[in-house]
C-alpha cells in the first residue's frame, strides 16, 4: 500500500512539474503609475499613420497605463543598444516593449549580430529589474515570418511573446500603407493583440 500511495505522489509530482513547464511567462500586475516604455523602430513610431493612431498611444486606452512612444524610423538593433540606457533613465519603465531588428534584416546585416544585440538589450533590462515583452519582426519577404532567434530570446529569458501579429498584419494589404508599415487599423490590431498579451500574462 505504501509503495502504491509513494508511486500516486511521484506521478501527481510530476504532473505538476509538466504543467509548470508548460505554463506561458508571466508578468508582475502593473500599478496604475507604471510606465511601460515602447522600444523600437518605425513600427512603434507609427509610420504610416498619425501620431495618436500609432500601437503605444493606443495602447494607453487598451491598458489604463501611461505608455511612451520610443519608436526611431530606421533604428537598427546596435543603434537600439546605444540608445536604451538613457531612456531608462529618464522614464524608469516598469515594462518595455522590445520591437526592434526589422531595418537589421533590409540592410541585411548579420543574424548573429541582430540577435545578440537583442540579447544585450534583454540583458541590460534584466540587471535594471524591468520587465519586458518581445515582438517578433518578419522577415521582409514573400512569406517570412519572425526568425527563429526571437521565440529562442524569448524561451531563454522566459519572456512573453508575440511573434504572429506583425507577421500577420504585414500580409493584409487591408491593414497597410505601404509594403513594410501598417496603416491605422493594422496598428489597432497591434495594440489589441499586446493588451491582450499583457492581459493573458498578469501585468493587467
């Protein structure tokens, strides 16, 4: 009887630790002053659209949450890297969204070096005790979805994820101003897939 109650407790633990590593990250709930810093480049600019229509300011309405806009047209990941210190400085986010390496692919610059400055910029929000959220950029061709290094970036710092939207937006001509940029809709649908993420992960 003994060995039969030892075997019911080993499974149910080990049931238990399945069901652990299959749990989607989470995130710390936000406070209602928390700032969430948008990080990246003409996508989270917004062009193609007018200010207010850009994915972080309407995000704001979506989260209740105070949300700057730090999108740079043309911004390259290595660029990105030099630039987010300061800005973490001057905002002290309690979470970044990190949406960057879309110009890295158009000046086709090495993989490795988009990925690992991904990673330095993950690292550097790690060691500053704040949150993030990455957002896989697709690969500017017929087809292309996010690299395989952003669901590994993601998976290695145990981050939330969303790899589809951009990809999926970029391929409706109904939700684009032009080849690379969504229109004001595409980037409704944007800020409605991330609040619903951050919803999903226990920051709202």
């Amino acid at each position: 009887m003994t060995r039969i109650i030892q075997r019911a407790l080993f499974s149910l633990f080990a049931l238990l630790l399945l069901a652990a590593c299959d749990r989607a990250p989470t995130l710390p709930k936000l406070g209602p002053h928390d700032v969430i810093l948008a990080f990246g480049d003409s996508l989270t600019y917004g062009t193609g659209a007018a200010p207010s229509e850009a994915y972080p300011a309407q995000l704001v309405g979506l989260t209740q949450r105070a949300v700057v806009n730090a999108g740079v047209p043309g911004e390259t990941t290595a660029e990105g890297l030099k630039r987010l210190p300061a800005l973490l400085d001057e905002h002290r986010p309690r979470l970044v969204l990190l949406c960057l390496g879309g110009n890295d692919m158009l000046r086709r610059l090495p993989e490795a070096e988009t990925e690992n400055n991904l990673r330095l910029m993950l690292q550097t929000l790690r060691a500053s005790g704040i949150q993030a959220v990455l957002i896989g950029v697709p690969e500017p061709k017929l087809f292309g979805g996010a690299p395989d290094f952003y669901a590994q970036l993601a998976e290695e710092f145990e981050l939330p994820y969303d790899g589809d939207t951009l990809n999926a937006v970029l391929k409706d001509n109904a939700l684009k101003s032009d080849p690379i940029h969504p229109n004001a809709a595409g980037y409704q649908t944007i800020a409605r897939q991330l609040a619903d993420l951050l919803k999903e992960s226990g920051a709202l």
